[in-house]
C-alpha cells in the first residue's frame, strides 16, 4: 500500500489506472465524487494524498467500491459511453450495445436484447456523458431500460433537463471563485484558481504562482465567472501574455482562442448549447441579455412582451438549459446569465431584428418601476421596495443611459426625479445631485 504522503507514486497508479479504464480526469472525478481539481493536483503530485483516498485508490484496482458516488454498485459494474461520438440519434442503441458487448440478432429488436442483457449480467451502472444533443433518445431508452430493469442504474450528464420520471437532477455549479476579500490562503484553496495554475503550469512549466499576485488570478477566475473552459483556455496565454495583459484581454483572447482539434472554444461550445435551442427560444434568450443585472420573472414577461405562462414556459427551458442561474428566495426567485454567457448573448441579439425594441422595453419597464416607487416607498412595504431598488441599481442606470444616448430627456428626467425617496431613503442623494440639467445619463 503506498503511503498517504506519497504523491508522485500514488499520482502515477492514480493516472494509469484512470487510462486503462478510458477515462478522464472529469470521468474519474464523477466516480469518485471529487472535484477533476482534486484529481489534477492528486496526478501531479501537488497534494498530499490522505488514507481515504489511498484506500479509494486501492478498492479501485481490486474492482471494489467507486466512491461513494455510486453507492453499491463496484466499478466492475460501471459502463461509460461518450455520447458526444453518437452522431445519429438512431445509433444511440447501437453504441451502447457495442460498450456492452450486446450483439444483434436476427428477429430480435436491440432494446430488448439490452434489456435482457442489463438484466442477466453485472453491469449495473451507466454513465451517459454528454447527452444534450440526442436528449429526446437518450430520455427514451433510458426510460425504457430503467422500467425493464429496476435495479439499473443511470447517470446522465448534460447541458438539458431529460425530465426521464423518477429522474433527479442535480446542477454542477461554476467553480468557486475567492471572493474580493479573501487572503493569500482563501485564494490558493480556491478550486478555480487551482485549476488555472494546474493549466497555466502545463503551457509554461516554469510557471510559479509565487511570481504573480494571488489577488490578479483571483479577479481573472471571478470574472471567467469560475467556468472551468474559460478558465483553461486563459491559463494558455501565460507563455505570451502576463496575468495583467490577459485580465486586460480577457475578452478578445477568449474570441481569439484557435479551436483545438476537439473545437473546446469558449464561443464554440456556447453555440453548440445555443443551437439546441428553438429559433424562437433562441430570440428570447438573447432578448433578456438586456438586463445589467439579475431580474425576476415579471422583469422578463415585460422584455419579452409575452404573457406569463409564455414567460414562465421560457425561462423554464432556459433554467433546464442552463443558460440561466436561478437564486432562491422566500417571496421570489431571481435569475441572471454568468457575464461570459451574456457577452455571447447580446452578441446574438446585436445580431438580430430585436435588438432595439428589447432594450426600448427595457429601459421603459424600469422608468414604470422607478415610477412605481415613488409613492410605495412611503407605504408599509417600504422596506421591500428600496431592496427591489438596490437589486436594479446597474439597469435603473442602463435606462439613464438610454434615455440620453436616445435623446429622451422627458424619460431620464422622470426617473431620476421618481428616485428622489428612494436615494433619500438608501443615502443616495449625492448621486442625483450629480446630474447635470442637461446630462440625463449614469455615471459609469
């Protein structure tokens, strides 16, 4: 047994164990509930690794337990399929039948065959990865293959909701990201930033993050909204550009990246999940790429210029998608796009017809707000309206600017004078005072 401070034997058992079984640093991490972070520094021998994880190692080898990710079920017991090489929806069942060893015979449909055989052999999990462009199939077989065998067991990664009944779904959230506050110590445990070093350490392998300002990787990961792809595809600038440089370029490298030879660019990747959208869906999405900050569902019915169920049926499927993060409240949800996936929207909406009538509605939904709030202020819900007001502070801003890059001077007037309870209210008056007569636009 390798001793738990051993790294670099336990890294290389750990690497070719994970490459005789086909899978990925991300693959493995699924198995054995870890962050791919974890699995990156345990490979590279940058953590020390405990006894937990030596004896997972050493159930691994003996084909024992996976983790505790898949309860009962040995890894012996696992079979995984890429779906990203299923190019047909009519060979989904073909491919899983191959990874099983399930051959076709003649008067026998191949779903029952791999019924029949899900349910006389060992194997016991599936590990479907990469679904979301054959979601409709893939909820299909899986739903017919968990009713024949009860006691399968399927996991399914993708960018949609299959909504298979009996079906839990659990979102794999952005990486943490260290919050502007946090010390050396915060910022060095953190997982994105982990994972730029790891990645920034492969392009330039002399690259130390001792020689560069912890606070500089931690703003670059917060505003790659802790998305691992972003975040990979930065850290490949190191050898030409300074972190400085790269926070200064964000935006253009991330454009600029070369598609590697399987096409990981950031824009690719938002496209393809964008392309699984309706034309219509797609219209919506980037509609409510206007809004400068979070919103809630009256906020998008208003953008959008539907009525509610469509409101609601359409940030369903954009939640399910993934393109919108959802934040739980007591009264009401609110919803936002990660910044990197806005920049992508509007792009599309610059693009389009809708443009200039979604951030018309836009900037006169929060006049009607700012306007609203005037006398609500001075009502018993006092209280919930100056929140209501804080959480719209950057798009009350937008509709000033609107109102003065548009020459509506009557508009910007309107709500700078409806704020006036408000600022007084939140100890804002500074910011009224600061508008000149003739300037009705913000002070970004």
């Amino acid at each position: 047994m390798t001793e738990p401070g051993s790294t670099d034997s336990f890294g290389e058992r750990l690497r070719n164990l994970r490459q005789s079984r086909g899978l990925s640093q991300e693959q493995l991490a699924r198995l054995l509930d870890v962050s791919f972070v974890t699995v990156n520094r345990w490979e590279s021998g940058r953590t020390n690794i405990s006894a937990k994880a030596a004896a997972a190692l050493a159930e691994l080898e003996a084909g024992g337990a996976a983790g505790g990710a898949v309860g009962a079920v040995s890894d012996a017991d696992v079979v995984f399929v890429a779906l990203e090489q299923v190019r047909y929806p009519r060979t989904l069942g073909s491919a899983l039948a191959s990874r099983l060893q399930v051959h076709d015979k003649q008067g026998t449909p191949l779903t029952q065959s791999l019924k029949a055989a899900l349910a006389a052999g060992a194997k016991k999990l599936l590990l479907l990865d990469g679904a979301e462009r054959i979601a409709d199939q893939v909820a299909e077989l899986a739903g017919e293959l968990l009713d024949a065998v009860p006691e399968l067991r399927i996991v399914v990664t993708s960018r949609v909701v299959l909504g298979v009944p009996g079906g839990v779904c659990w979102t794999v959230p952005p990486l943490d990201c260290p919050s502007v506050a946090a010390g050396a110590a915060d910022i060095a445990g953190s997982d994105a930033v982990q994972l730029f070093i790891a990645r920034a350490s492969e392009r330039l392998p002399d690259f130390r993050a001792a020689d560069v300002a912890p606070h500089a990787i931690a703003e670059l990961c917060r505003r790659l909204d802790g998305l691992p792809l972003a975040i990979e595809l930065i850290a490949g600038w190191v050898g030409t550009l300074s972190i400085k440089e790269i926070l200064q370029q964000r935006a253009v490298l991330l454009d600029s990246e070369p598609a590697t030879r399987a096409g990981r660019r950031l824009a690719d990747v938002l496209q393809v999940s964008y392309d699984l959208l309706t034309a219509e869906q797609q219209r919506r999405l980037a509609m409510l790429s206007v809004f400068a900050g979070s919103f809630r569902m009256a906020d998008a019915q208003a953008i959008l210029g539907v009525d509610a169920p469509t409101a609601i049926a359409t940030v369903r499927t954009l939640v399910d998608s993934s393109w919108l993060i959802v934040a739980r409240g007591g009264d009401q949800n609110v919803f936002s796009l990660l910044q990197t996936i806005a920049t992508f929207t509007a792009t599309q909406l610059d693009k389009s017809e809708d443009g200039p009538a979604a951030r018309r509605r836009h900037a006169l939904h929060f006049a009607g707000l700012a306007a609203e709030s005037e006398q609500a202020l001075a009502g018993p819900d006092a209280a919930g309206w100056a929140a209501r007001l804080e959480a719209a502070v950057a798009d009350l801003d937008l509709t000033m600017h609107w109102a003065d890059s548009h020459g509506d001077t009557d508009l910007g007037l309107n709500v700078s004078s409806a704020l006036w309870r408000w600022r007084l209210f939140s100890g804002r008056l500074a910011v009224g005072r600061g508008r000149p007569a003739g300037h009705v636009g913000g002070d970004q």
